[in-house]
C-alpha cells in the first residue's frame, strides 16, 4: 500500500496510540507530564567538508539543543579536540557565517565554534552540548574510567577545556583562555562500548560497566562544582545503545539517577551485516522480521526494556536517523521486505533521496524508477525499484533495489510516542543528512515544541 494514499482521513495521534494500547503492561503518560521537551539532534564538525553544511544552516528556531560531533578521550587521558581547524580556527566568507558577516582574521576564534556562538545569540534558549566519542573514537574510554585519579584527571581536562573554555593554544590570544566560555552547556558521552570492543578497537575491560558509572559520577561532581561557581545547571548525557545489550555496558539504572537524561540510539537495528533488506529503525517489531524473536530489536521494544532496567521515561530521547540503508539485488517478493540482498556501499540520507538523487518526492510518493511503500505494523516508509541495480543505475528486471528510510510522517510518529510515553524527547543522528527544507527537524518538534 502507497503510503501517501493510505494516509488520507487517518489520524496520527490516534493510530500511535492505539498500537501503543496494545503493548501489555505500557502505560502512557497523560499529555503535559514530565519535564521540558527536548529536540536536540548531532551536528558534526566534518559537516562543513562533507555537504557543505554550516552552522548557519541549522534550522535552530525548530530545535532546543545541538549536540556537537566530537572531541575525545587522547591516548594520554586527557580531553581533546577532533579539528581544530573546524571547530576555531577556520575564518568563513560571509556567505558561510551566521550573521552574513565575514569572520576577520583578528577574531580570537573562529570556525564552528564562534559561529554558534553567534547562533546562541539569535536564540538564548538553544542549548550546545559538546559530546565526546562516538563509533570511532572511543578507544580510551576504558583507560580513562579505570581508576579515580585517570578519572579525575580526564573529567578535569574536559571541565577546563569546554566548560571554563581554556583552548589552551598558543595561536590564540591569551593562550585561549575563556576563548570559548559559555559556549558550551554541557557534556556527552557517547562510549561505545563499556566491556567490548564492538568492532571498532575500542579498548575493554571486565569493570568497565562499574567504571562507567564511576566516570559519570565524576563528571556529575565537577560539573555541579562548576555550575555552582557559575550559578548555572550543566547538562550531563550520555548516548546508549538500543537493544538489551545496553543492560551489559552500562548500570542504567545508576546512570538514570546520575544523567539528565540519556539518548537511546534506536536505529541500526538492521544494516549491511544481515544479508536481507530490512528497516533501520523499525517503530514496531513484526513476526515478519527474521530477529522478530528479540522483543528489543525495534524503538518500542528499546523503550520499553530501558523502563524495565528501572530508567524513568523522563530520562530518556528516543533517537531517529535522518540516514537510511540501501539494498541491492533483491528479489520483487514484497516489495523486497526481509528478502536476500546484497548491501551497498552507500546509506542514503533524507537529503540525497529529496535534493540530490530527487527519487522521492516532497509530496509524498516516488520516482525515477521506484515506488514508495508504508509498512503499518512497522510505521517505517520504504522505497522499492523492481528494474534498478542501484540508486541512479538501471538493472536487470526481476532483481532490484530495497532503501530503508524516514520520512516526515514516520518521524513525527516519534514524536506522538515521546508525548504518549511522557519520554525527555527526541533526537536525530544527524543534521546534515535532512533535506534543504529541515523537513525531518520539523517534524521532530511537532507537538513537542511550544
């Protein structure tokens, strides 16, 4: 069924919360509870070399928090920067800045920094967060939490760096110190994984689950010491991982009592290592979906185990990917759902699918030789190109090419969970993958901001 078509006349409120009715033992928050909303989504510092995308670009008037993309734990246990030049020491032309200014080359910093800088000035409530980590970059989050002097040290060195704004380079005036004070609202740490080296060589150990804990603590500590100088509240979070592997890296349950909350990364549950196409972030399970047999291999699932764990609902953003998978060489049968396929090198986001390749269309629907499906028990939209060997390439017919994706509607389904479950809020990994129009972000705030 063509998802555009079935829409007509229906309700999202109602159809999200008559499937969420039927989940046994989930009780909805009545509307207006909790705490303030949060819409917050990444912004990576790489983004100004990959798309083109700018700080200025950022659709800010639509969203409350920018968690920016990423410092890192360094090999000596300290805190530091990924891009130096990125984050201050670029000086943008006036088209690239946020005020239309051209950054001057006597600034004491420049690059993506002073631009958000400028960019909090246009909106005092917008909160930036430096998050440190990430896939490729949580090698010594192990180290560093392994005892209470590494712990204190690393924690120390990101407090004087982004909090108290010492860059602490000699190119700057002063040294940098204050440079960038005020900037930053918080930290978050997004260590993948305590206890593993998922695939990405990330230094492990046996206490590392306890030692994360501890290293939040530690955090906890030298934030309040310093918001208390500085009469302020600085935001602690942490990324964390869907599925019931979460229970194995962290003590979620401390770390509820410890964070202002914590971004559920309810997406890649299905990608190139399944060998069938599948939906990146399934809203719902199905008994279609081979790993139907693991209740937390979808966002409700996710969400409903973390409640389990003893995580308040308050405490947690479920997470949306504005980035889909591609899957090539897949038979027509249904369309090309959970058939074998071959995956491809590209995970087409929001953006190429609208402004780039133009293959779906804003209004809803498909093009250029794909047609655009909605999966109800899903509440996931796909693409399907029966005669294609890839995006932008025909194939063969009888084989074709599977996308996973999300779309405004899907989005804003997240967004009625985050009422109707009285969840923190809703983020999105990550900006630059949104269409020219933010339609993703707008719709993430839906019925969530004032």
């Amino acid at each position: 069924m063509r998802w555009n078509r079935a829409l007509k006349g229906v309700s999202t409120a109602a159809l999200v919360g008559a499937q969420l009715a039927l989940i046994p033992g989930l009780a909805t928050a009545t509307e207006g509870s909790g705490v303030d909303r949060v819409v917050g989504a990444y912004f990576g510092n790489w983004d100004i070399y990959d798309r083109g995308y700018f700080v200025k670009d950022i659709p800010a008037a639509k969203l409350n928090t920018i968690f920016y993309a990423f410092a890192a734990p360094t090999r000596d246990g300290t805190c530091g920067l990924l891009d130096a030049q990125a984050d201050y020491k670029l000086r943008f032309e006036a088209s690239k800045t946020v005020s239309g200014v051209a950054d001057s080359p006597s600034d004491p910093i420049g690059g993506n920094f002073n631009q958000l800088v400028q960019l909090k000035a246009l909106h005092p409530n917008l909160k930036v967060v430096i998050s440190i980590g990430g896939w490729s970059k949580s090698t010594y989050f192990s180290d560093v939490a392994a005892a209470d002097a590494t712990r204190k040290r690393f924690v120390a060195s990101c407090v004087d760096l982004f909090i108290k704004g010492n860059l602490n380079d000699p190119s700057v005036p002063d040294d940098g110190r204050g440079a960038i004070k005020g900037l930053f609202d918080g930290i978050d740490i997004d260590w993948e994984y305590p206890s593993v080296d998922p695939g990405n060589g990330a230094h492990h150990g046996a206490g590392d689950a306890a030692n994360a804990t501890a290293l939040f603590e530690e955090l906890r500590a030298q934030l309040d010491a310093e918001g208390a100088a500085d009469n302020k509240h600085y935001l602690l979070t942490a990324a964390v991982p869907a599925g019931s592997d979460a229970g194995t890296f962290f003590e979620l349950a401390k770390l509820a009592g410890i964070l202002d909350y914590m971004n559920v990364m309810t997406y890649d549950f299905h990608g190139s290592w399944d060998g069938y196409a599948a939906f990146n972030s399934p809203l719902f399970g199905e008994p279609a979906d081979p790993t139907s047999a693991n209740p937390t291999g979808n966002t409700i699932g996710t969400i409903v185990y973390y409640l389990q764990q003893g995580v308040p609902a308050n405490r947690m953003n479920v997470g949306v990917p504005f980035y889909g998978n591609e899957y090539d060489d897949v038979a027509a049968t249904n369309h090309g759902l959970y058939q074998p396929a071959k995956p491809a090198a590209t995970q087409p986001d929001y953006h190429s699918l609208i402004d780039v390749t133009g293959i779906v269309k804003p209004e809803g629907g498909a093009q250029k030789g794909f047609e655009q499906f909605w999966s109800w028990s899903t509440g996931e939209p796909y693409l399907y190109g029966p005669d294609m060997a890839s995006i932008g390439k025909p194939g063969a017919a009888g084989r074709g090419v599977f996308v996973s994706y999300e779309n405004p509607f899907s989005i804003f389904e997240r967004a009625m969970l985050v009422r109707f479950l009285g969840l923190r809020g809703i983020f999105a990994w990550e900006l630059s993958c949104d269409s020219n129009d933010a339609a993703l972000t707008t719709a993430m705030g839906s019925g969530l901001l004032p």
